[in-house]
C-alpha cells in the first residue's frame, strides 16, 4: 500500500512538473507571438511613412515644375515687354528683382519643413505680385497687349497658373495624409525616431502672395 501511495505520489510530481513546463513554454511562446506580431506591425507601419514620406516628394516634384516654368515664362515676358521702348522701367525692375529673389529660394525635399514652406511661398507671392502690378501697368498699352508673343506669352501664363494651383492642391492632400500618419497612435510613438518629421503646407493665399490676375482685356487684339 505504501508502495502505491509513493508511485501515485510520484506520478502527481511529474504530472505537475510537466503541466508547469508545458505553462512555461506556452507563455513564452506567446510572448514570442505577441513580439512577432508587434514586429511586423511595426514594420507595416514604417513602410506605410516611407510610402506617404516618397508621395510628398513627388508631388513637391510637380510643384517645383510648375513653379520653374512660370519662372521660364516670366522671363520671356520680361523680355518682350522690355523690347518695348515706352514701357516704364520701374516696373520691369521690381519683376526682375523678384524673379531673381524667387530662384534664390530653394527647397531640398528632404527638408519640407513648415518653415522652408512658408519661405518658398513668401518669395513666390512676391513674384506674384510684382507680375501682377505689371499686367496691370500693360493695360495702359494697347500696341503691347496686341502683340502676338505678348498675347501668346499671356495664355500660357494663365495656364501655367492653373497647373501651380493643382499642384500646390495636390501637395497639400499628400502633405495632409503624411502628417496624420505619423500623428496618429502608435506611429507618434517612434515616427520621430525614424526621422519622420512634419512637413509644411501652402498657406491660402491673400494680399501679396495671391497669384497674378489676367485681364480679359488683355487677349482683346481689336
């Protein structure tokens, strides 16, 4: 009987040492699975900031574009305008200064910083304005309006304007999306360590920064 009682008592022993083993070993394989799990989340969610990080890139690519072609066009129009004996001088000057003044301000897409943003789009508005005080000053010469180049050189301007618009709405969306990303729970927790920092938007526009307006006088050749 004694015999029994010790085999029984024995088997009770390694019957509770296998269910601890076999509790040890399911806690850490579930603690591994938890770690795996947070691993690839984590993963997922980078890739998903590099993603949005490359699309606002790639639009501020557009926006650049659209920017150096007015920038192109500006130049021609300068031109022609200057070719133009009569045309008063103080205002060809202030185009050309803030011409020069808008090439000056570069931005690195790696650094689209809020402040980099605003600075970019204080010399554009700039630019913007002088163009426009000279299409206002145009108005006075009907032989310069009724230049083909002159009117030509116009068109494209208006058009280019409607394609800078676009890409500043579009940069905006990407720029919008990216910051919510890496606001958001739990990408705020380690975004930063990343390198995944906020990024500027274009402001709405008033005053001085508000894009030249194109009189519709101005294609009027009669």
């Amino acid at each position: 009987m004694v015999f029994d009682l010790r085999i029984a008592w024995k088997a009770l022993i390694s019957t509770h040492n296998l269910i601890n083993m076999n509790t040890k070993l399911l806690v850490r394989l579930g603690i591994v699975a938890v770690i795996a799990i947070l691993i690839f989340a984590l993963i997922g969610s980078y890739n998903g900031m590099v993603r949005q990080d490359q699309a606002v890139k790639g639009a501020w690519a557009q926006v650049e574009t659209q920017y150096q072609r007015r920038n192109d066009l500006i130049g021609n129009l300068v031109n022609t305008v200057a070719g133009y004996a009569k045309f008063e001088k103080s205002t060809l000057t202030e185009v050309i200064q803030a011409r020069a003044n808008a090439t000056k301000m570069t931005v690195n897409a790696e650094d689209l910083s809020p402040e980099k943003i605003e600075q970019f789009q204080r010399s554009q508005g700039q630019l913007g304005a002088a163009l426009g005080r000279l299409m206002t000053v145009v108005e006075n010469y009907p032989d310069l309006k009724a230049s083909q180049q002159f009117t030509d050189l116009q068109r494209e301007m208006t058009g280019t304007e409607n394609r800078i618009a676009t890409a500043r709405r579009d940069f905006n969306e990407a720029t919008q999306d990216y910051n919510s990303r890496i606001r958001t729970f739990p990408a705020v927790l380690y975004s930063g360590l990343f390198g995944f920092k906020e990024k500027g938007y274009f402001a709405a526009e008033q005053g001085a920064s508000a894009a030249p307006k194109v009189s519709k006088d101005a294609f009027d050749t009669n």
